[in-house]
C-alpha cells in the first residue's frame, strides 16, 4: 500500500469585468457619472455636459439645479488632461448664465479658471477659461480676484495670441478691468500698450473694435499715455484714421486721440509729429461713407483739446475757427452740435471770439436756436453764452441776427440747460444799455421770474440773478419784474445753502432797491431781516450782502432809520417818511399801511410827513391847520389856545374811508412854504439853521427849560390825537407839542425840503437831534482863510437856534438824560 498524499486546494480564477457600454438619455444620470473615479467616465461626462448646456439657458438652469456646478470646478483641476479640458469646456459654457455666475463666485473658481491661461494648456482650454472670465469679470469683486491672482500677465500673453476666439474673450476681459483706474496704470506697466495697438490692425472688425474701446479707457490714465506716447502710439492711430478703408472704426480711434491730447507734453507731441494739421483736416476731409460720425468725433476731439489755454493758442494758429463754422452748416444734427461744443471752448481764447464774428459764426448760432432738436438747441445757446462773455462787439452780433426774442422764449422753456445760456447770454448782452433797452421790450424781466421760482439746477439759479441784476439797472424792468411777482422768489433765495447762489440773489437784490417802491415790498417780504442775519453771519456774509442791506435802506429811510437809528445829510426824506420808533435786530420793520390798519394801543405815535396832494379816491381827516403864520405873537398865542381847547374835546374825527396812502398834511404843508420863505432868503448857513430851529421849536409848543420838561404835557397831547384820528399813525403837522425825538424829525423833513444839509440822530429815551456841519469861525481883524469845517448838534428844546459844538458838555448834556 502506497503513501498517502495530500489534495492540493484549486483557487477559483479572477476574470475582469467586460467594460459595459453605457447610454443616458438624462442628464442627472450624466451628473452622478461625475463621480466616478475613471477618468475616462468623467472626460465622457464633462464632454456631455458641454453639448447639453451649449444647447441653451433652460438647459444650464437644469444643470445647476442638478448640482453639476461643483463637481465641474473641481476637475478644473484634474490631473487628466482630457478630464479638465472638458470640464473648462462645461464650466466656461455654463458661466454665460446669470445664476451661475451667481453660483460659481460663491464657489470661488478664479483662480483655478486663471491657471488654465498658462501656455502649456491647449489652446481649446484658453478658449473657455477666457470665456468663463469675460463673463465674471463684469463684477467689480470678480475683477478684483483676477488682478490679485496675477491674471493680468497671461491675459496681456495671450493677446498677441494666434487664436482670434481667445483673442476676442481676452479683450472683453481685459475692457472690463480698465474700467478701473488701478488697472489701467498696471496694463500700461505691464506691456499692454504693443499688443493692444497691433490688434487695431486686425482682420476681425469685433476685435478691431474691442482693442479701439480699450485704448480709449487705458488713455484716460496720464501714466497709460506717457507709456501710449513711448510707443508712437498716437502716431500708429492717425494712420489707422487716414486709412479709408478702415472708416467705420474711426469714431472709435478719435476717442483714443482726444484722450492723447488732453495733456499738454501730449499736445507738444502731436503738434511737432504734424498731427494736430491732420486730426483738423479730418473736420473738413473725412473719408465717406462715414463722414458725419467720423466729423462728429473729430470735432468733440478738438472740444477736448481746446480745454485749455495753451491749446487752444495751438488750434486758433491752425485756423481752426474755420473748419468750426464749416461745421455748423454741415448735415446731421449730431455734427452741429459736436461743433457748437467746440466753439464754446474755443470762445474762451479772445482771438477767436472775433475771429468766429468776422466768419459770421454767431448769425449761423442764432438760427439753430430755433432747430427742432432739443441738444442742438442747447448746443448752440451753450456756444452763444461763450461767444458774448466779455464781447462787446458778438454781444452787438447776436441783437443784429435777431437773436433777442429766442432768448427771451427760453426763459420760458422747462430746459434748466436752456434757461442756464439763454440768461448768460442776456445777462452779457445786458451790459450795453441800447441792448439791455431791447432785451427788454421783449418781456425779458417778467420772463425770469418762472426760471426763479421753478429752477432746479443751482447753474440756472446764478445766471437768472445775474441777467437779473444786468436788467434791473433800468427802472421800468424793475416795475415789470415786481408786478409780475419775481420779489418772493427772489427773496427766498437769500436762504438758500448755496454761497453762490446767496450772493447773486443779494447782487440782484442791491439792484431792484434803487427805488422806493421795490425797496418798500422787498423789506414787507422780510428781506431786510435775512440780510441782517446773513450780515450777522460770518460764514454766509459776501461781498453782496451788505451792499443790498445799504441799498435797501437806502431807498427805504423810513425803515432805515428805524434800523440803523441815523439818517445822514445826504439821505434826503421825502413825502411818506415816517418814524416808527427804533426796532430790535431781527424783527420786521412794519411798513405804514400795516401800522395804519392796527387797533388804537399804548405804544408811541408814528409820526408821518407827507406834504403831497391827497389821491383821489381817498378821504382825509380833518388836519389841524396852522392858519397863523404871519401873524402877530399875540394873534399866534390866541390861535394855538384855540387849537389846544379844540384838541381837548373828546368828541373823535370821522375815520377815514381808506387809510392807505396816507392823507395830505396841510398844516406839514404850510411849514414847509413858510420854512421855504424865511430860511432861503438867507445866505449865512447859520443864520439858515438858527432860523429853521426857531420855526420847528416854535410849531411843537416853543422852548422849554430843562427843569420844567415835566410840565410840559405832550405825552397826553399825542395821546389825543391818537384817539381822535382813531389811528396810531399821526400826521407830523397836527403835532403841537413835541419833545426831541418829534422836533428832530420835523427839522429834518423840513431841511431836505428847502435843501439845507442835516442828519437825523436817535439816542435813547425819546431823544434825538440834528447834526450840522459849520466852518469854523473867523476871528476879528484876522485875514479871510478857508476854516475847517465843524460838527455842531442843533438846540430845538430849551434855546432854540443854539449851535452846540460836538462832544462839548453842552451838546453831550443835549443828547443824553
């Protein structure tokens, strides 16, 4: 029997998987495939992905709600080369999408996408990592991540690449970070200029374009020029101009030279190079079929050169003046107005303000105010506002060419541009009084009062005020403007927050007030209380304002003197000057109408003087006469009894019917033509005020010694007299007894009325006095020489006619209590 062996154990054999042909008619199976750990599925997956998203944006949606998204971004980087091709491919297709773009800035996907921009990747992967960055990059955040992830290096690579699709993506890229000036200081430090200039040249136009529009934005830089400049840039791009074939790109290539000669090493530049005798050329000699949008640019080019002085010496040696003019004839609206741009810059250079005059630009202007299109219009009124600033002579043209009334009709127009030139323009025609009389039997004045009260812009505001303040010098413009009702308007811009607009309206303000009238409803409106406080002020005072607060109580001595508590000798009363008592800073001055319409009270008469004849329409209250001049003193004495004995019966006066305007003074009227006789015939200036004293201490109840002013009852005089007029205003004739404040005033309403020269003073307590200026007196036996002349404070209370020199004890004890 043999041995026994053991049976070895058979291990089962391993067969591999037969690969399985697999077709998906859904894309969330597609999606699931993402997963998988072959390469081959995932290139296959990515790849189907592409195809189905290139279909449409509700097939994107659909991918993004299938979370497609992330598993694509992440084989953006696969090792594979097939895998992150495809997978660019899909992302770069889906970016196009809005809520992708959305979903894949959350998932944070530049600087994978920057990476693909490498050289060693297929020009394929170029292709859709540009595609999916020219969609991001619109977002200022996305642009932020590109030039932090030092993308602009490739992108500036691939520009003078072989492929016109990426060439396309990476211009678009690259137009969206130059909107932003950091990144157009680094593009130019970069290199960008070359390329970007060699693809002007290109022989795809949307590439052409994109590279034109680039320059234009990188040009705005002043380091991008300077590196333009280094390059012959400005040079390359007349070329491309002169080029006709290339005539439906030159609107964007004049964009790009006008920023080159916005400077002035730019200008030097082209004008050595013979560019700026090129770039006017094409005013006049652009190539068809282009010719009214290539001329459009060429002269908003010329525009922007002429901003500033040197410049436009530049141009006025190239003639450009006529190529301009030519301009405004031209076809196409687009073209004049780009011209009228021009020549308002131009206009500022002097010599070409007479140069577009002797070319008769200016009769060319005025027709095309009256164009149907709204920015011609104010194209053309922009370059007429320029054309007469400190233009006597084109001011003169305007008025010839009829321009006047279209003026004047845009004031009524809702433009503020319009309305902003057409008052410029007024305002500088207005300087010469034969235009400024024409301008305004056309309604002018009345025309500024709707741009004042409904004007928006604070430019129309300071031209309204200006050609105002030209206007108003006429007096009947002023009358026009306040009856149309232009005072409140005007008024309320005293509070405006605008400095400028301040000042003008004080400016204007100062104007209108040259006249009574004016000056009375400006104060009713309350603008003397907000001169006071702009005055007050020492951030909102201006040069304006204290000239209007004169001007305006200068024609108001009423309220002035309640003001300021002095008249001076050279401010002359007239009839209506009343005197109100003094009044606080900052509280309105009631105008005499208003304290004529108040109830009888307590407070002090307002004293009036009016020695006109009464208005019809109007009844007076019975006045005291003074029926006595001439007379003896004893007749006098008997007559003013009667007239106290009169004054004391209680029984009222009939009121009046109307208390506005106020009555003829009768008895103010007789002192005036016995002052007139007694006071002229004298030629010694002293006996003239000695004189006049005497007759005004005479008609409020005579002299008075100081200790016994107490017995002297005006108060209760006045008193009755308020009651029996019924009225707190009170005529100053009727008044027989008055103490200083009361015979000041008559003395000075009586002086200004015969002409002898005197100021009106307010102190305190019911005191007042009269100051008179006097030469020196000459002393016996010495020679007759010029004195000095002296200030002398005029006695009407306790000697009447006594000449109290200033500052003496005598005058100081006068004044004061």
């Amino acid at each position: 029997m043999g041995k026994k062996v053991k049976k070895e154990i058979e291990t089962p054999r391993k067969e591999p998987f037969e690969p399985l042909p697999f077709e998906s008619k859904t894309p969330a199976t597609v999606v699931l495939m993402l997963s998988s750990p072959e390469e081959d599925v995932l290139a296959k997956a990515c790849y189907a992905i592409y195809k189905f998203a290139e279909k449409g944006e509700e097939n994107k949606l659909s991918l993004l709600g299938l979370g497609a998204l992330p598993p694509l971004c992440q084989h953006i980087n696969h090792e594979d080369k097939r895998v992150r091709r495809n997978a660019i491919m899909a992302v770069g297709m889906m970016a196009g999408n809005v809520d992708v773009k959305i979903a894949l800035k959350k998932l944070d996907v530049i600087p994978s996408v920057i990476e693909k921009l490498l050289p060693e990747e297929e020009t394929v992967v170029h292709e859709f990592a540009t595609l999916c960055l020219s969609t991001l990059s619109v977002d200022f955040v996305c642009k932020v991540q590109i030039t932090e992830n030092k993308g602009l290096p490739s992108l500036i690579r691939l520009l003078s690449g072989p492929d016109p699709d990426v060439t396309k993506n990476t211009l678009e890229i690259t137009l969206n970070l130059v909107q932003d000036h950091p990144n157009r200081a680094a593009l130019g430090e970069l290199g960008g200029v070359p390329p970007l200039l060699a693809l002007v040249r290109s022989e795809f136009p949307v590439i052409q374009q994109l590279a034109l529009r680039i320059l234009e934005r990188l040009t705005l830089d002043r380091d991008a020029r300077a590196a333009f400049r280094e390059v012959q840039g400005f040079e390359k791009i007349m070329d491309f101009i002169n080029d006709k074939d290339l005539s439906d790109l030159h609107v964007e290539a004049l964009r790009v030279v006008s920023n080159c000669v916005a400077d002035r090493e730019s200008l030097l530049l082209v004008h050595q190079t013979g560019g700026l005798s090129r770039l006017i050329q094409l005013v006049v000699l652009s190539p068809a079929p282009a010719l009214p949008e290539v001329q459009t640019s060429a002269a908003t080019c010329i525009a922007m050169v002429a901003r500033s002085s040197e410049n436009r010496k530049l141009l006025h040696e190239h003639d450009v003046e006529t190529a301009l003019v030519g301009l405004l004839s031209a076809e196409g609206d687009g073209v004049k107005t780009a011209a009228c741009h021009a020549v308002a810059t131009m206009s500022i250079h002097l010599v070409s303000k007479d140069t577009f005059r002797e070319l008769e630009a200016l009769h060319v202007v005025v027709q095309l105010l009256s164009h149907s299109c709204v920015e011609l219009r104010q194209a053309a009124v922009q370059a007429l506002s320029s054309l007469t600033h400190d233009s006597q002579l084109n001011a003169a043209a305007v008025e010839e060419a009829a321009g006047v009334e279209v003026l004047v009709q845009m004031l009524s127009e809702g433009s503020s541009t319009l309305v902003s030139h057409a008052a410029a323009t007024l305002a500088n025609m207005a300087d010469q009084e034969p235009l400024r009389c024409r301008i305004l039997t056309h309604g002018a004045a009345a025309a500024l009062v709707g741009p004042l009260q409904s004007a928006t812009t604070t430019d129309s505001l300071l031209q309204v005020t200006r050609c105002l303040a030209a206007l108003a010098c006429e007096p009947h413009a002023r009358k026009e403007f306040r009856k149309a009702g232009g005072l409140p308007p005007l008024v309320r811009l005293l509070s405006s927050r605008h400095k400028e607009v301040r000042s003008n309206a004080c400016w204007a303000i100062s104007v209108c007030a040259n006249e009574e009238a004016t000056s009375v409803e400006l104060c009713t409106l309350g603008a003397l209380e907000s001169l006071q406080e702009i005055n007050e002020s020492p951030n909102r005072r201006n040069r304006f304002s204290e000239v209007a607060m004169f001007r305006l109580l200068a024609s108001n001595l009423s309220v002035k003197y309640s003001v300021t508590g002095r008249l001076a000798s050279t401010d002359i009363t007239t009839d209506g000057f009343y005197d109100a008592g003094p009044v606080r800073p900052g509280d309105k001055v009631m105008t005499l109408e208003e304290l004529s319409n108040q109830h009888v009270n307590r407070k002090r008469p307002v004293l009036v003087a009016n020695a006109a004849a009464k208005p019809s329409g109007f009844v007076c209250r019975k006045a005291a006469t003074r029926t006595s001049r001439g007379k003896s003193r004893d007749q006098k004495e008997e007559d003013k009894q009667q007239r106290d004995g009169d004054e004391s019966n209680d029984q009222p006066e009939p009121a009046l019917e109307k208390l506005w305007p106020p009555p003829c003074d009768t008895a103010f009227q007789k002192l005036v033509t016995e002052a007139t006789k007694s006071v002229l015939i004298l030629c010694d200036p002293r006996e003239q005020y000695v004189t006049l004293a005497r007759l005004v201490s005479e008609a409020l109840g005579g002299a008075v010694e100081t200790d016994r002013l107490h017995e002297f009852h005006w108060e209760l005089h006045l008193s009755e007299l308020k009651f029996r007029r019924r009225s707190n205003v009170v005529p100053i004739g009727s008044v027989c007894k008055g103490i200083y404040c009361h015979r000041a005033m008559l003395f000075k309403c009586l002086a200004d009325r015969v002409g002898v020269s005197c100021s009106l003073v307010r102190g305190e307590y019911n005191r007042a006095w009269n100051e008179v200026l006097l030469p020196g007196e000459t002393q016996p036996g010495a020679p007759p020489r010029p004195q000095p002349r002296s200030l002398y404070v005029v006695d009407l209370m306790h000697q009447p006619g006594s000449l109290l020199r200033a500052n003496t004890p005598a005058a100081i004890q006068y004044q004061s209590i």
